[in-house]
C-alpha cells in the first residue's frame, strides 16, 4: 500500500530517505487523480523496499504542496537525494511512470 506523506513526515520520509521517492499530489475530488490511484498502488506493491511511493492529499497538507508549487493535480515528483530529479503534471500510464522511476532508481 502506498505510504501517507504529510507536512509533518515529509522531511523523515521523503526527503531524507535513502531510496528514490515517488510523491503523488491528489486530492479526493480531483477525478484525474482516482484515475492513477490504482497505478500507484500497484507500483507501491511492485516497488516494496527498492522505492518509496506515497501520496499527498494537497487539501491536508498546504506546506508540501506549496513548497513544491504544485499548482494542478495529480503531480508527481520523483525526489532522491532530497532533490526533485524528476516531474509529472497530469494522468500518466503505469508503463510510462515505471520507466521514470527505474531511470532514477
């Protein structure tokens, strides 16, 4: 299941890990987001102990996505290091964002 990233985990989890990051930007209303709901999941399965996938519902947590100037929903950063090395606006295939993350892997 993917991982819940908040304004108060962010930094521990994301930010600071040791493994490549995939931070989803949704919210509940956003109908493009439920689109990739199940991609992510299954990516978060298929991934487990090599990446960290989670999700940011934008509604709850207004730092992250602030600091990251998300501005439409779904968004999608791939972080390592600490650093966004990557970024995606908008629905995108499951194929399409496995190959984004084994290029960063």
């Amino acid at each position: 299941m993917a991982l819940e990233f908040t304004d108060d985990n962010f930094q521990s989890t994301a930010l600071e890990s040791d493994q490549l990051v995939v931070a989803d930007f949704w919210a509940e209303w956003c109908g493009p987001c439920r689109m990739i709901t199940p991609i992510i999941e299954e990516l978060s399965k298929e991934y487990d102990g090599t990446v960290k996938i989670g999700k940011v519902n934008v509604d709850n947590n207004p730092q992250i996505s602030g600091k990251y100037s998300v501005r439409s929903i779904p968004t999608i950063l791939l972080i390592k290091n600490g650093e966004v090395v990557d970024k995606h606006v908008g629905v995108i295939s499951k194929q399409a964002l496995a190959d984004k993350i084994e290029n960063h892997k």
